[in-house]
C-alpha cells in the first residue's frame, strides 16, 4: 500500500529562474534542430568545466537498492509489461538499450521476452544488484555498464554501437536528472544523447510521473500502477519552490514497513528499535506539454504537428480516455535520414 502524506513546503532561490510552466506546446523551426545541437555542445563543454557527472548518485547509500524489487513487486504490472512488450514488437525492435536499468527489473524482463539487451545506469549499487541477478540466473543477451546519461556515448565505449532499435528509460528515472542552472541544458544533452543512440527510425520510450497532478494537489494519484509493494509503503512529499513560487524539486521521503521474518531473511539490521527502511529521491518536476516540446526539439520534431511520430499515453492508455494518470509513457521516433548542411544523408 503506498500512502502520499501532505505536502511541506520548502523555499529555495536558485542562482536563476525560468519558469517551469504548463504553456501550450508552440511550433518548431527547423533551424531549432541546430540550435539544440550547439545548446548540447555548449552543456557538454560546461559539464565538463563544472561537474563529472549529472547529478548526484542518489542510491549511493544502498538502502533503496536494497529494497528496490520490493518496493516494485513480484511481478510489474501486468499492463506495465504487456504495453512494452507489444511497443516494442510493434517498432520491430530487438536490441535495446534500458539506460535507467536499476537493479535490472524491466532489463531482465525483456530478456525473458527475448529481446537483447544493453543495460547501464549511474548507481553500482543498483548495477550490483543487477549484475547478481543476471549471474544467479544465467541470462544470456544482457550487457550492463556503468554509464551517466550526460556523458552517455563516452562511457558505454566505441564497443557499444549506436544502432539500437529502442532506447527505454523508465521508472520515473528521468527526473533524477536534476536542472541546477534552471535552463534543462544537461535534460536536453541526455535526450541528445538517448537520441544519438538510436539507428535512424528507431524509438526512445520514457516516462514521468504526473507532476502537474502532484504540483496541483500536493500528492500523487491515488492509484499507482508501477509499484506493487506489499509491504506498507509511506511516502512523504516535500517541495522546493524558487523565489518565483515554482516548484523547482520535489522530494519523497519513503518509509517501508519491513516484515520481521524479511529483515532476517534479508539480513536487514534495524537495530531492533523499528521496522522501517527510509530512503529520500529528489526529483525535477516534468510537466507534460513541457517536457513534450523538450523531447520534440531534440528529435527535430515540428512541435504542433499531430501528425508527428510521438505518441503519449497515461498509464499505458490513450490520453482521452486515461483519467488523472499516476504517469506519461512517451515514445518519440528517430527520423529515419537526416539532411546534413553539406546536402548529404547520413
Ligand atoms: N528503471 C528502473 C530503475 C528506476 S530507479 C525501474 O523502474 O525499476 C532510477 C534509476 O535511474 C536509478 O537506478 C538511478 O541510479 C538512475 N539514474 C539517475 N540519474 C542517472 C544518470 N544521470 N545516469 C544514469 N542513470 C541515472
């Protein structure tokens, strides 16, 4: 059972601020195409200037790795795994690349389905636990590296071709990503870089919680269908506001109910004074026309054209019919050539 308490309220004045507003989407010149390119080469010379990597590991302390499946459930949603299984069947892929793979769980399902995959993520502590499963249980077609989405092509090696069918980053991971100069450079470099991962034509799945829902009501929607806990799950939220009043960062504070008998069995010490696992996640809050026109400047997509290869859905459903979703699931096609200044198709 997963329970949102009610909000705290914490002020903090960035260096900067842009507004993290819900505008509509608005239309794209083709020259935006560049335009995000140089802004790309412009973050990564920054990033590289001002930090190694894009955020800090917040699963650094191992204590949500160590409870992360549980907190997922035995097994996803069964929706969850049906609607990626079929996505990707329907886009022909077979080569994927899952760059928020956590302790591995979608990765390893698409094992199973018999897709081959190429799995990496920040944390080594999540990546252990990975690479655990995959020895326990022998699965073969399954590669995992260590690899920050701002420095993506770099880390996962000349090894790694950059021809993968689909790229999928789920579980809310995206918002990790935090925005400390308030202009969504290292956002737009990491979609830049999920995107040069692809072969022409091939798709880029991820996802969001509804943050215009939480920002809104303080709270998440009630019903959660990515994580299944059946231990008691109590999440706190707390948000960070700029001098502006907009939400800058939303923090969870979970607090899981840990069995007795799994505290043993996990070899959990709680020093016997409670039965609680806390963790904190920080997240940048995505509203969705938002970060619908982010995604679409990066993949040159003109911004109101309803005809263009993005489709979103709400919990897996179709946005008419998905009332107040828990979250948006995007998935945005690579052009399958692209013209290049000299006039030829790469
Ligand atoms: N997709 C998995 C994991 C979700 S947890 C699932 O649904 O279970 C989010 C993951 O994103 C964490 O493992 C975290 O380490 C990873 N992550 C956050 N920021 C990252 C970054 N900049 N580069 C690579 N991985 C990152």
């Amino acid at each position: 059972m997963n329970r949102m308490a009610p909000i705290h309220e914490k002020v903090v004045t960035p260096a900067s601020s842009s507004a993290a507003s819900n505008n509509p989407v608005t239309p794209l010149k083709e020259q935006q195409l560049l335009r995000v390119k140089n802004a790309a080469r412009e973050a990564r010379k920054a990033g590289s200037r001002t930090s190694s990597i894009s955020g800090p590991d917040q699963y650094k302390d191992g204590v949500a790795a160590s409870v992360w499946e549980e907190y997922i459930g035995e097994n996803r949603e069964s929706r969850y795994r049906e609607w990626l299984i079929s996505t990707l069947r329907k886009h022909g892929a077979v080569r994927i690349l899952d760059v928020a793979c956590g302790t591995g769980v979608d990765s390893r399902m698409l094992v199973s389905a018999g897709f081959h995959v190429t799995s990496c993520d920040l944390s080594n502590n999540m990546l252990q636990k990975a690479r655990d499963t995959k020895a326990k249980k022998n699965l073969k077609n399954w590669e995992i590296h260590l690899a920050d989405w701002c420095k993506l092509p770099q880390q996962l090696g000349p090894e790694v071709h950059h021809d993968f069918d689909a790229v999928i980053c789920m579980g809310n991971s995206f918002a990790h990503l935090p925005d400390e100069l308030d202009k969504q450079e290292k956002q737009e470099l990491a979609i830049s870089n999920f995107r040069e991962m692809l072969r022409p034509g091939g798709i880029l799945i991820i996802d969001h919680r509804n943050f215009d829902y939480i920002v809104a009501n303080g709270k998440a929607p009630s019903k959660n269908i990515y994580y299944q806990s059946t231990w008691q799950t109590q999440v706190d939220t707390s948000f960070e506001r700029n001098d502006l009043g907009e939400v800058t960062n939303i923090i969870l504070d979970y607090a899981m109910t840990v069995p007795l008998e799994v505290q043993i069995k996990m070899g959990l010490d709680l020093d016997g004074s409670h039965d609680q696992v806390t963790f904190q996640l920080t997240y940048f809050p995505h509203y969705l026309s938002k970060f619908s026109r982010l995604l679409r400047r990066v993949f040159g997509l003109t911004i109101d054209d309803a005809t263009a290869p993005h489709d979103i859905s709400g919990d897996f459903l179709p946005l008419d019919v998905a009332h107040d979703p828990a979250y948006y699931i995007h998935v945005i096609t690579k052009e399958k050539t692209i013209e290049s200044s000299d006039g030829c198709e790469r």
